[in-house]
C-alpha cells in the first residue's frame, strides 16, 4: 500500500514537473513569436519609408528640371506631383501603427493586425480606376513629351521603364506575400491569449 502512495505521489511530481515544462516551453515560443512579428512590422515600415522617401526625392529633382530644364508643360508637370503626391501619402497612412507595434498585449496586436490589412488591401475600384486612367494618360503623355523633347535619350528611357515594370510588379507581389503572412502570424499571436 505504501509503495502504490509513494509510486502516486512521484506520478503527481511527474506531472507537476512536465506541466511547468510546458508553460515554459509555450511562453518561450510565445516570446519568440512575438519578437518574429514584431521585426517583420518594423521591416516592413522600412521598406514602405524607404520607398516613400525615395518618390519625394524623386518629386522634389523632377519638378524643377522638368520646369526649368526642359520647358515641359506646366500642367503636366503639375498632374505628375499630384499622382505622386497621392501614392506617398497613401504609402505613409499605410505605415501608421507599424513602426512601434506593441506585441505584448491583446490590443497592441489588434491594432497592428488593422494596420497590417490596411496595407494589405488593394486600392478600391472607385479609387483604382481614375489612378490607372491617369497613370496610363500621363506615361503615354511622357513618352511623347520626351520623344519631342529628347529624341537621343527616348529608346533608353523607354527601354528602362519596360524594364522597371515587371520588377516593380515582382516586388509588389514578394510584399504583398510578406504582408499577408504577417497577418496570418499576428492572428495566430491572437488565437494564443
């Protein structure tokens, strides 16, 4: 009998002991977790200001060589820092939430998983279609600008941009892909508290 309350007792250690391992186990991948979904946020808010400060960079050389360099039209000039203006503070909004984001409380992680689908959804159609329409209208109106302006330097600057393009696209989908396994990360952190 005695033996049969020893055996119980070193049972019950046992299992007090595998539990306690548990906990540490989950905590520690919990943690690990956390950090994960914390550096990706912030990777991918680096990328996003990169990207937003090298179109303002972009905006602030072209206007003025375009005005003064080369005698472009003004409206066109114009209707370009509109349409990049538009994309940079759009890019920016995206980024809110991301560049701090707290992981370690349930609202911290909500917040930044609508951050996250924020960035990730695509334009809406009411939006999408005027900014293609213009997109479309002012690169067919820079090329023949530049054709009428430049003739020497058109082929290469054609040639870049439809080489642009498709690597533009490519990253496009690489971060698109990174920003929905974010989400999936911080939705699984969720289900977790």
């Amino acid at each position: 009998m005695e033996n049969n309350l020893d055996f119980k007792q070193e049972l019950q250690r046992d299992l007090r002991d595998l539990q306690q391992d548990i906990a540490q186990h989950s905590t520690f991948n919990n943690d690990l977790w956390r950090r994960s979904v914390q550096r990706s946020s912030r990777r991918l808010y680096r990328v996003n200001l990169i990207s937003s400060i090298i179109l303002t960079i972009f905006v602030l050389v072209y206007t003025p060589f375009m005005l003064l360099g080369h005698q472009w039209p003004w409206w066109f000039v114009l209707l370009f820092d509109l349409l990049m203006g538009y994309l940079i503070v759009r890019s920016l909004i995206a980024l809110r939430g991301m560049r701090r984001p707290d992981v370690h409380t349930q609202a911290g992680l909500l917040s930044l998983r609508d951050s996250v689908r924020q960035a990730s959804k695509p334009f809406p159609l009411r939006e999408r279609i005027p900014y293609m329409a213009l997109s479309t209208v002012l690169l067919i109106l820079f090329f023949m600008l530049l054709y009428k302006t430049e003739p020497d330097i058109f082929k290469p600057v054609l040639f870049a941009t439809l080489l642009s393009l498709p690597t533009g696209y490519l990253a496009s989908i690489r971060t698109n892909k990174k920003i929905k396994n974010l989400s999936k990360e911080i939705d699984e952190l969720l289900k977790e508290e």
